[in-house]
C-alpha cells in the first residue's frame, strides 16, 4: 500500500451526472482513510449537480466544455475558463492525481498532465502513450462503483458499504412533500434503443389501478407525459431541472425509469428503482443497490420488454 497522508490530492470526473455519482461511494472512503488531506476535484457544468455539496472534498473545480457552446464567443469563453483552471492546478502542485474515467479521455488526461504529481492514476490508452505511472485495470463485469475503487486501490481504500450520495437542496423536497406514498415513472431515455413506447407506459398504469402514479420526462417527452396525464389516472408534473426533479424522487416509495442520470440519483436518495433497460451494459451501470430491480430483455432492446413483467415486478415490490 502506498500511504498517501497528508499529501494533495485532484481527483477528476469531467464526464456525465450518473458517472460522478457512481464515484461518490469511492471518494467518501478516500475521506475517511485520510481525513486532513486536501481532496480536490474537476468536474464540468454538465454534471455539477452530482457533486455539490458533497462533505467529503474541498475544493471544486467547474469548467464548461467548449463543444457545449453552439456560439463562437462563447467557446472562446469556456476555453479561457479551463485554460484558468489548468494554471490554478499547476499552481496547487498536487502529489496524486485520479482520473475517474473507465475509458480513456484525452480531455480528462490532460488535468493529470498539467501537473507535476507523484501518482498519476488512470486506465491504458490503448491507441498510444499515456502520462499515467499507474494503471487501472478495466473490467467491464464490475459496476462503475467498484471501478471507482479499483482506481484507489494502491492507496489502501477499501469498500466498507459507503452508498452513492446526491444533494438535494431542502427547497426542492418540501415541495413535493405531499407524493411521500406515490410511485413515479420516468418515461425519458436519450438512447434510441433505452426508449420505451408511450402506449405502453399507458397498459402498465391501467394495469396498476391506481391513482397515487405520477410521472416526469425529460423536455423532448413532455407531449408523451401529458397525454398519458389526459388518458390515464396518472399525473404529470413538469419538472423544472435535475434538482427539481431530485426533490420529488426523495419523496416517493418506488421509482420506476428508463437509463438515464435520474437511475442513478434514485439510489442515492435511498428510493427503491426499477431500471427498464435497453443497450446498456447494466452489469457496470445498474442502479446502485438495485441489481434485482434491472429488467432487460436479451435483444437490449427496452421496446421488446413485455410490459406485464414491469407491472408485476411493481406489484411485487408494492
């Protein structure tokens, strides 16, 4: 084991919501192995909200990715905010850097090579050289959270049943306080092959019988969630964002949803969720927690899951 103690830590997760929460677990036992280090992270504003407020790091440090911006000036703009953060790091003089990402990343890679760190810690890039003095191995049959772990291996971090966290502001759970005993199903799944039929989200909630069933989506399936509001018991409630949407989840006893960063902040919030799932590789993704809940049919195709084994695995579980 290599004893870590008291030395700078960056820690770097620059890729999507889910991902970063899946990486909680991993940095709350960094914490508690070495509880006066300084443990900084680089994240973006895509997924921010998965690491605000988290107790367990120091400083954050947020840039927005260039190819977000449609507009020149404002690529300019967001390239100038991470080329500052950059120079920021390279004055920290961090000793480890751990790049959380079971791919390699170039744009992730190069917050490690800015610096002069002892430890550089990061998977194979399999197409060259890389600047990582330790690998990660990537196997692709463990979740993302224990992938978490294996990246901090050699410093002695162990997984002692820390769970994912996510924030979510009081605000937003006080407003939904009143569905404490309702179910939520999330109709929305940016993947083609993730996605799941309007009509057939209508049979399982004729098929539920109940009128404590509410639904959200994402702001492509707003027309789809309102339908089923005008042909079902069922309720749409539009939320505003992420977190908006976070503080219904806290509040409910069963989420059920499509692939998608809400899977993942479900958990999180200690909610009990029903994964439908398409393409996903769900031995590495699976809602924390939850791996008995996942239902995926061998095509990968979530369209072809009959929607009768979704109603009974909420029966059961009501």
């Amino acid at each position: 084991m290599i004893d870590i103690t008291n030395k700078k830590i960056l820690l770097v997760r620059n890729d999507n919501i889910g991902d970063l929460i899946c990486t909680t677990p991993a940095i709350e036992a960094l914490r508690k192995k070495y509880p006066n280090n300084q443990i900084d992270i680089v994240v973006n504003t895509y997924n921010y909200d998965a690491i605000h407020k988290n107790p367990f790091v120091n400083k954050i440090y947020c840039y927005t990715k260039p190819k977000h911006k449609p507009k020149l000036i404002d690529k300019i703009k967001a390239g100038l905010g991470k080329l500052k953060i950059l120079i920021d790091i390279r004055k920290e003089n961090y000793d480890v850097v751990v790049i959380f990402r079971s791919g390699y990343s170039k744009s992730a890679s190069l917050f490690a090579n800015i610096t002069n760190a002892a430890y550089k810690v990061g998977v194979k890039n399999l197409k060259g050289k890389d600047n990582f003095n330790m690998h990660t191995p990537v196997n692709n049959k463990k979740h993302e959270v224990e992938f978490c772990f294996d990246c901090l291996k050699e410093f002695g971090i162990e997984h002692n049943k820390e769970n994912t966290f996510f924030y979510v502001p009081q605000k937003y759970t006080e407003k939904y306080i009143q569905y404490n005993d309702y179910i939520l199903l999330h109709i929305s799944s940016r993947r083609k092959a993730n996605k799941y039929a309007t009509e057939k989200f209508k049979s399982i909630i004729d098929a539920l019988d109940s009128k404590k069933i509410l639904i959200t989506a994402e702001p492509d399936d707003f027309k789809n969630a309102q339908l089923l509001d005008e042909q079902t018991a069922a309720t749409f409630i539009q939320t505003s964002s992420l977190l908006d949407l976070s503080g219904l989840i806290q509040n409910i006893k069963l989420f059920v949803t499509l692939d998608g960063g809400a899977m993942h902040v479900a958990p999180a919030l200690g909610i009990k969720t029903i994964s439908i799932s398409g393409e996903t590789n769900m031995d590495k993704w699976y809602p924390w927690g939850y791996k008995e809940l996942i239902i995926q049919d061998d095509s990968k195709i979530a369209e072809n899951i009959d929607n009768n084994l979704i109603v009974n695995k909420i029966k059961k579980l009501l």
